[in-house]
C-alpha cells in the first residue's frame, strides 16, 4: 500500500494534520511575533494550515516542504491574501538550506522526515536566523508507564525544553493538546478509513488501509491516550 495514499485518505478531512487546535494554534501568532516581512520555513507542511493563516492577515514569505503532492494540491488551492507562499514536493532530508536564513522554522509531526528530535532541532536550528523562532510539534511522554511497556516512547517536555535549549534556543512557550484534542484528531483518521473503505469495498488497498486503520486506532487507546501527550515547543534561538 501506498502510505502517502493511506494518509490522503486518512485526513481527507481535516487541514490541521496534527492534535492542536485551531484556537490553540493561534496562540503561536503572538509566541512567534508574526507579522509583515517574515520569512518562514514550514517542514513537513501538509497542507499548511497555520502558514496559510498567517499569509492571508500579513505579508509573509512562506516556504513549505512535504513530500505528499494530495497535500500540497490542498495548500496551493488559494493564493493567501497578503503573503507569497511556496511549495515544493520534496523530502526535508537533503533539501538545500541556507544556514540562519529563515525568522521562523516550523516542523509540526514531523521531525522524523528530518530524523529524531535532537538532529531535527539542530537542522531546524542552523535554518534559523539569531532571534528567530524555533516551532517543534511532537508526541511527548505524559505519565511513566508503570511496568517497561515495548513501544519505544518519546521523550516527556522536561527532557524536549532540554533538547531545544542544548540546541541554542530558549523555549518561550509550550501548546498542548488536551485528551480531547488527541482523541478528536485520532477519531478522524478512524472514522475517514472505515468511510473510505464503505466506499471502496474492491479497491486493492481495501485491507491493508482497513488492518493499518485498526492497528494505529489500537495504538491510540492502549498507549497514547494512557501514556503520551503532544506538545509545541516554541524556541528563541539565540543571538
Ligand atoms: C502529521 S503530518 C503534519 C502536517 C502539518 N505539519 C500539520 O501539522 O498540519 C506529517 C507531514 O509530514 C510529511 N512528511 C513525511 N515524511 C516527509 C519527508 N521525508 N519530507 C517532507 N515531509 C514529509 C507528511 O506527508 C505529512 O504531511
């Protein structure tokens, strides 16, 4: 199966494409400063909800990276009102980028196409200009599982601020999804994948779509709602 087809499908309907809200995600207006003439550098864009809030109000420059075109057909749909927005269908990996040239470097649920979160932070960081903004989303422990459990579970916010100031920018702010946040946002790619399945009883994908459908819900109820949490990390970076 095609995993950036699973995902289509998965979050065909929804643009925000990670557990934080659009009230909440606002909050990152103020926490990043936004505002005309920034630069901003979007990792693992999707379909750029957030950047293309911003480009609509000001008159930013956008950049977004994703290697899913269905995503990116979506955030290209309608030029912003006052910003320019660009999009390139590429892995984050290898992109070219030139060190400190960016005000803000975004990457929410997807630092893994970068590889873990501390080289993540140390790409993200050398994009940004000193004094910019560093913005990591990612899943964060919550509570220590009381017997070893054998996923291999992220780090909890304490060690992620450590991560992000090592990485020489001070966290100014943190946004965390609720229980409910997580569990609206997992409900949707469930709810999504069975549709699409109703819908598309022979297609060749049926089961596997249907099988990793079950197996990421399962995920969902029996570590991440006990255990993990997802938080943003907002960083100034030095300088
Ligand atoms: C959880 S989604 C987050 C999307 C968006 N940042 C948001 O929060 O709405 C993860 C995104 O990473 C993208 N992605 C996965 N691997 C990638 C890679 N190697 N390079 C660039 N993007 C990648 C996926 O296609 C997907 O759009």
């Amino acid at each position: 199966m095609d995993q950036l087809n699973y995902w289509a499908i998965a979050e065909r309907d929804i643009e925000i494409q990670n557990p934080i809200t659009d009230r909440k995600l606002r909050l990152l207006d103020d926490y990043c400063d936004i505002r005309d003439g920034l630069s901003v550098l979007d990792i693992g864009c999707g379909k750029a909800w957030l950047m293309r809030q911003w480009a609509d109000k000001h008159a930013i420059e956008g950049v977004g990276i994703d290697i899913n075109p269905r995503f990116l057909e979506v955030a290209r749909r309608k030029p912003p009102a006052r910003g320019h927005l660009t999009f390139h269908n590429a892995s984050a990996k290898g992109f070219p980028i030139s060190p400190a040239s960016y005000d803000i470097v975004l990457c929410l649920g997807a630092s893994f196409a970068i590889g873990e979160v501390p080289q993540a932070l140390e790409w993200m960081a050398a994009a940004t200009k000193p004094g910019g903004s560093v913005v990591l989303g990612d899943m964060v422990l919550r509570h220590h599982p009381e017997v070893p459990k054998g996923d291999i579970l992220p780090p909890d916010t304490v060690s992620m601020m450590g991560v992000v100031e090592r990485h020489g920018a001070e966290v100014s702010a943190t946004i965390s999804a609720s229980e409910a946040d997580f569990e609206r946002y997992v409900s949707h790619h469930r709810h999504a994948t069975l549709t699409w399945a109703r819908e598309n009883p022979k297609h060749p994908d049926h089961a596997e779509v249907l099988s990793k459908s079950r197996r990421d819900w399962m995920y969902y109820q029996r570590t991440i709602r006990p255990l993990l949490g997802w938080t943003i990390f907002v960083g100034r970076k030095n300088g």
